[in-house]
C-alpha cells in the first residue's frame, strides 16, 4: 500500500511506471527497452552516454544468452557502475545506493550495512553485488526476468516504520539521480539514521523543506501520554478530505487537519485516514 498520491511523495515517476518484464522470444525492439530500463534502474536515473553502454552483455541478453538478472549483474559489476558508486563514494553511501539500486528499498538496519561492509572487506566487490542479487529476497521479488524497482515507499516492502521513511532519503523525486540533485552527494546519507535508528519526515516535495534532509539528532524522550517506550510521537498532516454532499456546499472543498499519534499506533492511523479518503501530506517526529 502507497500512502497517497505519489505526487505528493516525490516518487510519482516510480509509482506510475508498473514493473518491466522480459518475456524471452520477444522482438529487438522490445529487448531495447528492457535495457534501457535496467540501466534507469541499475545506475540510479542518471544518463548514460552512447560510448558508456556495455555492448558485449547486451548482445548476449538480446542472443537469450542472459536472463535479465543476469544483465543486471553485469551492469551493477560494471567499471561504470563501480566508478560511479563505488571508488568514489563513501563505503556506506555506496552500500545504502547498492540497496536502491539493485532491491529497491533502504537498508532495514545498521547490522545489515555491516554484513555488506563485512562482504567488501573479505571478499570484494563483485562478491557484495552477488549477495544483493543472489539473495532469496531478489529472486523471490523480480526473479529472472523482472527489471528491479523502487518499492520502499510501499509498506510490504519493509520491515519497519523507519526504513519506510528512510526510503525518502535515498528517492527524492522523478527526475533526480542517485548522486545529482542530491544534497548528500557522495557522502552517506542513512548512516547516522539508522545507528539509532532514526524515522525521518515524510514532507510533500511541493512543500517547504521538501529537501529531505536529515533531521537533527537530538536526545530522545518520553512525550506525551500513550507515547511508545521509544518516546516517540509522530505529528501527521492530513489533506484531501472531501466534504459531504450538502446543498450549497462543494463535495469537493478541502479541509486539513493535523493528528499526533505514538509510534505505535502509525499503521492503525494509517488505514484509518485512508478509509476516509484522506491523503497523508506529511509524517514527521516531535
């Protein structure tokens, strides 16, 4: 489930453009596409020059000789890819963009970073890209034949409240790159949030500090009554509410309204402001 019109999330290019699938047999044309897709995809929407394609695996995935898990492997353990995101990132900018890229989500947790930084350490790079690609929760995901995606502003696609709101830190928007556009660049951008871990506003991009920039880390403490054990409340903005058809009153007037709820009770809040029609403009601690 997506909360709300993806517009209003900054990931409307991802939200509206259903998954790409390979259906072996089909024409060249149609195996160009796919390619295209796997490079968007692959190395983060940036542009790719005529000179910078891998024109070795793509004849081998348009011959049937790759499956397009395999041509995604061989674009992710490309010199293009590794000098992109890689050489010249910090190590855990590029792990956090290994996960964009190649499973579509943030990373759950600090220990999930560490085993990947471990991976590097013992064995290299081309072993890490293997464990992202190889692992049950990619094939069980896209498979063989299925260009990878960005999911993590969908609840199934992860396991906690914060790595949903991480996802924001990591796509900021439709036209915007993995590294260009970005205010972190190069440096890590989820480290300090998820050693905490830290949830981070979810703010509408048409909306002051739709940035997504990191919050301040500050102390954290119990508030209010009903906050979680974490001291957490969260301060939910809510527009989209249609008035009831009343005589000389527009059923479509709109009316904006602010809940603050405890960490616990997020999902329950959720499903019921969408019940009701309501479009979540933004989620942010207090």
């Amino acid at each position: 489930m997506a909360f709300g019109p993806a517009s209003r999330l900054g990931v409307s290019l991802f939200d509206e453009t259903p998954p790409v699938e390979w259906v072996p047999g089909r024409s060249g044309e149609e195996a160009e596409t796919i390619i295209r897709a796997v490079y968007r995809q692959v190395l983060g929407n940036a542009y790719v020059m005529e000179s910078e394609r891998l024109s070795v695996p793509e004849s081998q995935f348009k011959r049937g000789e790759l499956s397009v898990r395999e041509f995604v492997r061989a674009v992710a353990k490309s010199d293009l890819y590794q000098s992109r995101f890689f050489t010249s990132c910090a190590r855990y900018r590029a792990i956090e963009l290994n996960f964009r890229h190649l499973l579509g989500r943030p990373p759950l947790d600090l220990e999930e970073m560490r085993a990947h930084s471990t991976i590097l350490d013992n064995q290299g790079f081309g072993a890490d890209i293997d464990s992202y690609i190889d692992s049950d929760e990619y094939q069980t995901t896209f498979g063989e034949n299925i260009v990878p995606y960005i999911r993590g502003y969908k609840t199934e696609a992860c396991q906690s409240m914060v790595q949903f709101t991480h996802t924001f830190q990591l796509v900021r928007g439709a036209s915007s790159s993995s590294l260009k556009g970005d205010f972190a660049g190069k440096r890590p951008k989820l480290n300090s949030l998820v050693i905490n871990p830290t949830p981070t506003a979810v703010i509408s991009p048409g909306s002051a500090g739709a940035s997504f920039r990191n919050p301040p880390l500050g102390s954290r403490s119990r508030l209010g009554v009903g906050a979680s054990s974490n001291g957490k409340v969260y301060r939910i903005e809510v527009t989209g509410y249609r008035a009831k058809s009343v005589k000389n009153i527009s059923q479509f007037r709109r009316a904006n309204q602010v809940f603050l709820v405890p960490y616990d009770k997020l999902s329950q809040e959720y499903q019921r402001i969408h019940s009701q029609g309501g479009v979540i403009a933004s989620i942010t601690a207090i």
